[in-house]
C-alpha cells in the first residue's frame, strides 16, 4: 500500500530541494538571484543572465512587480505584458525553464509557487542560401541551428492543421530537444511510432548534431550505407512530408533527417523538381552512371593490367606500355598512392578555411600530379583515371552518400589485386547482398528495384512528368496513396481553340 505523505513534510522537503538547487546554481558566476523585501509583496527573482534578453527583464518583467496590487502569481500573470507565463508547483519544469532562459519569480509568502516568465535570448546566424545542396533555380532558403525557426520555415510550406510535431528531449546533459514531423492522414502511423519509440530509447549525455540521431537509430549501425537522407533545405522536407514520409529536425543542427529513404533518392538532387523532365532525367542518369565509373574504373585499370592483358585493345597497348615502362611500382601501389594523395587533398581543402583550401586543392592536386608522373612513380594514364573517378564521386549530391562511395573504392581496389576481374566481381556481389538486406525504418533500400514496384520508377532512375505522379510511392505507405486527380492534369483547350 502506497504511503502517504503528509502536506506539510511534503511543502518542507520541496523547499529543501529547491534551496539546494538554488545553491548549486549560485556557484555559476552568470546566474542573478534578486531579492526585494521593500516591495509590499517581497518577492525573489532567479535567471541566468547569459540566457535572457536584457531589455525584456528591464522594461516588461522588473517595473511591474513593484506594483502594490499584486497580491499574488495570479497577478502578475495578468499585470505583466508577456504571453505564455506560467504558474507550477512542478520544480523539475522550474529547474528547466530556468536553464532554458526564462525568469522565475517566488513570493517570500507562497514558498510552493512559482511563476516562470519567458524571456529566452535567442541568438543565432540568419536564415542563409544552402551550402551544401545549392541549386540555381527553386528556392534559397536554408535551415540554422534554432529549432523553432526551422518548424517556422516547414510551417510556412505546409500551413495545413494536419502538419503534426511530436517534440522529444533527449540527452542527459545537453536536454536537446529534437521534433518529429508528418502529416496526419498521410504519413504512416507505424514510421512515425517507431522514430519516437527508437529516440525516446536514447540513453546518452550529449547530442550535439542531427548525426547523432542518425547514428543511434538506423537500422544497420555497421553499414557504410547512410540509411537517412540529411538535407539542410526547408523546400525538400516539405515535400517529403508531402508524400508520406517522415522528418527529424534537431535543436542545434541545421540539418533535418528524412526516413523512410531508398537507394536512388540519393542520387536525386532536389533540383531535379525544378527543371524539364528530360533534363533532369538526364542529370539523373549521368550521376548514377559516374557513381559506377567512381568506384570501378580504377579496380578495373589495375585487374587488366595484373591479369588480363588479353582485354587491353592493340591500339591501347603500346600507349599503356610506354606510360609504364619506367614505373617501378606493380599496379596496385601506383593506384593507392594516387588514391591516398587525392584523399589527403580533399581532407587538407574540407579542414582548412575556405580560401586556402581551395588554393591547396587546385595547386596541391596539379604539383603532385605533375611531380609524380615526372619522377616516375605512377603513370599518366593512371592519373587521368584516378582524377576522373575522383570528379565522378563529387557528383553525388547527398553528402554522406558521396563518404560511402570513397570507402567503397578501397576494398574493391584490393580485390581487384587479389583476385582480377573475379575478385571485382565478388566484391560487387557483397555490396548487391548487403543492399538487398538493408532497410530503412524497416522498409526495403533497394525499392523499386526490391521487391520490384514498377509504378515507384516514375521518380526512380528518371523523373517522369508530374501528370505520372499521380501516386504517392509505395515504399512509405502512406494512408492515402493518390497524390491528385491525373485527370485535372491534361491539357485544357485554350480559348482560342474552343
């Protein structure tokens, strides 16, 4: 049987706990503690100076409880110009509203009672054009790291009721609070409980960037397959919510994560939407086809070169020959120190300023590449090959897509030593396998492809006309599955024509 606390004991062990807060907080230098026992109501006042905006404290919250009407929290909720005050007896919601930014006032004759007055200081960069996912045509709005702005920007796409956001706070230190997005009625029910099932699970101190989330709540951590699409455009979440899927955004990051994905949405740029169908189509094919070139052109160069020297065309024989006659190296090393030297390039030009980092990238590339075919430790033919698939793995346009591409360079170069062509080919064969069994919030990472859904290759590997879109894709099981009518879509008669 449940023991019953008596009222008094209960009010006296709260203000010991509050008292012993309030002790730990005097020992940070930015936290104020003010007390007036001249007002007619003496009362204190508890904030942290580095988190409350100055001129709200001075002018809207300070003035007006000195005022000899206020009798009680209840007036000052009424007396102060300032929405959303709040009176609790809950000192958890105290302690978090304090941390937060807000004012907290106690009268000296109601210990229990607290009155929490907003006055956050929200300081941060201004909305900004993307960086990452630049696109000449189509909006130029980016996420910041403020939550509340980037809620605004979706809100301000989506101005519909059935916009829903579950909000969660995760971490032990860092309380970040992290909202999950989708549209009641369209989303599917089961993505969104199981995104808030999988982070209310989180039991870590700190979460610093949307990437942590990533991290916790995949569905394969051992996949160097990114199974969330990160973006930083405001346009292409909404779309995504559009269509059933589901969003992440994070306090503090300014990114958002999008889930369910697939495979080939990696390799659709947002600006696809923006453009002819043809063209973008085109775009898209080109990307897929320097993705393969990427990763197999350099395992293929040193597999021919190994073991099948029968492959080489006789008019590419005697170029080969002559590039390697003085090449003291076997094929394999040539190529990694030339995959090596452009790795150490683009991590020198991603981790130096922007300036610099250009400049070391374009003279760094050009006096290596010079110096070393000079000297005689790799070929100019393998060069011009490495420097290619370096250029094809930058057309990838989901960052963490375009890691995983370089990573997968390596172990398929070293089959490729190992084994000739037979080793690519089991190589390849690995990654088919891994991708088979991969998914995202349960959903299959191969769709359409696997299982086959031939009405999802409208948006797949070409982007047909919008009038064939009629449909939501079938891998988010959305609850309604038609998008808009296809027959409003046809063309009208113009008046001229009637």
């Amino acid at each position: 049987m449940k023991k019953l606390i008596p009222r008094k004991h209960k009010t006296l062990r709260e203000n010991k706990l509050f008292e012993e807060f309030i002790s730990i907080m005097r020992q940070s230098d930015d936290f104020i503690e003010y007390f007036e026992p001249q007002s007619p109501k003496p009362y204190r006042v508890f904030y942290l100076a580095t988190l409350v905006k100055k001129d709200v404290l001075h002018q809207d919250i300070l003035p007006y409880l000195n005022r000899e009407e206020l009798d009680s929290l209840e007036d000052i909720k009424v007396e102060i110009p300032l929405d959303n005050i709040k009176i609790t007896e809950d000192l958890q919601i105290v302690k978090q509203q304090l941390l937060q930014g807000s004012v907290i006032v106690q009268l000296d004759h109601i210990k229990t009672k607290f009155a929490i007055i907003p006055a956050h200081q929200n300081k941060g960069r201004q909305i900004s054009i993307p960086e990452v996912e630049f696109s000449v045509v189509g909006p130029k709005e980016a996420f910041v790291e403020d939550l509340d702005t980037n809620l605004q920007l979706i809100r301000r796409r989506l101005p519909i009721s059935e916009l829903q956001v579950k909000e969660l706070v995760v971490g032990d230190l860092s309380k970040t609070r992290i909202a999950i997005l989708s549209i009641e009625g369209i989303s599917d029910q089961e993505n969104v409980n199981t995104l808030i099932q999988r982070i209310s699970d989180i039991h870590i101190d700190q979460i610093n960037d949307s990437s942590y989330i990533t991290q916790l709540i995949q569905d394969n951590n051992n996949s160097p397959f990114p199974q969330f699409i990160d973006t930083e455009r405001p346009d292409r979440i909404a779309a995504v919510l559009s269509e059933g899927k589901v969003a992440i955004l994070v306090n503090g990051a300014p990114h958002g994560l999008i889930g369910p994905t697939t495979f080939i949405e990696f390799f659709s740029a947002f600006e696809d939407y923006f453009l002819n169908w043809i063209i973008a189509s085109f775009f898209r094919l080109v990307r897929l086809f320097a993705v393969l070139f990427s990763i197999l052109v350099t395992p293929l160069y040193v597999a021919v070169l190994t073991y099948h020297y029968v492959l080489i065309p006789q008019d590419l024989v005697s170029t080969l020959v002559t590039s390697r006659r003085t090449i003291p190296l076997p094929p394999i090393l040539e190529a990694i120190i030339l995959e090596l030297a452009i790795e150490l390039l683009r991590e020198a030009g991603a981790r130096l300023p922007t300036k610099v980092g250009q400049t070391i990238g374009i003279v760094g590339g050009i006096v290596i590449g010079t110096a070393s075919v000079e000297a005689g430790l790799t070929s100019n033919v393998l060069l011009i090959i490495v420097a290619l698939a370096a250029l094809a793995s930058f057309t990838t346009p989901v960052y963490q897509m375009g890691n995983t591409i370089r990573l997968l360079r390596f172990p398929i170069l070293l089959m490729a030593h190992i084994w000739g062509l037979l080793g690519v080919a089991i190589c390849f064969c690995f990654i088919l396998i891994h991708l088979l069994r991969l998914t995202s919030l349960g959903r299959p990472f191969l769709e359409p492809l696997f299982p086959l859904r031939i009405s999802d290759f409208t948006d797949a590997f070409i982007r047909l006309p919008f009038k064939f879109q009629a449909k939501r894709p079938l891998e988010v099981r959305s609850q309604e599955k038609i998008r808009f009518n296809p027959k409003r879509t046809e063309k009208l008669k113009d008046i001229d024509e009637l």
